[in-house]
C-alpha cells in the first residue's frame, strides 16, 4: 500500500503472535542474520518500547503518533512519549509517502 516495500526486498520484520518475542530478540536477531550495519536499520511503530530497542542498536526510529479516531493528526501525548524513547521522526499516520521515501532514502544512504 506504502509502495516503500522495495526498499527492503525480504528484510521487512513484524510482531509475532508466540510468547517468546520480544521486540528488543527481534531487533537483535535482524541484526545478527543481515550483513548490513546498524545505522540501516529503520523501525516504525507506535510503542515506547519498539522505538527504543532500534534506538539502542544505532538505527532510525519513525514513530507513528496518531491521534484516534480520525488518524490524521499527531496525538501531543504519543508524540512526547515516542521522543522520549527516541523516535528521529514522528508522523500522524502512513499516508504521507513523500515523507516516508525520503525517510527511507536518507536511512540507506
């Protein structure tokens, strides 16, 4: 739907529905399986704990701080929370594709 999918061929990684995940054995595992330094990892999410393990391991955090029901505005409370964890970037929502590719482009330079 994004279209940013081409930017990461296989390596795109999500929650899983098991006990044993965690996001911090996600990103470590991402990391340990791939060639590629930390400063190319980029993670989107909408949780503290998400935005801080790709921050811990040196990569981009975009955190998504949308403010429900409507999803069109940033939420002031999410978005303190996710700069507290360490998002590089915040955003309302995934419908600002501009902004994402040129997120993604800046990350795998």
């Amino acid at each position: 739907m994004l279209r940013i999918d081409g930017f990461f061929g296989d390596s795109i990684f999500g929650a899983r529905d098991d006990y044993s995940f965690s996001k911090a054995l996600l990103v470590r595992r991402i990391l340990a399986s791939s060639e590629r330094a930390p400063a190319k990892l980029i993670g989107f999410g909408d949780g503290f704990v998400e935005i801080e393990e790709v921050k811990k391991a040196g990569g981009v955090a975009v955190g998504i701080a949308t403010f429900e029901p409507e999803c069109i505005e940033i939420d002031a409370w999410k978005q303190r929370r996710l700069t507290l964890a360490g998002a590089d970037y915040i955003l309302p929502n995934f419908l600002c594709q501009p902004l994402l590719l040129s997120i993604v482009s800046e990350s795998r330079a």
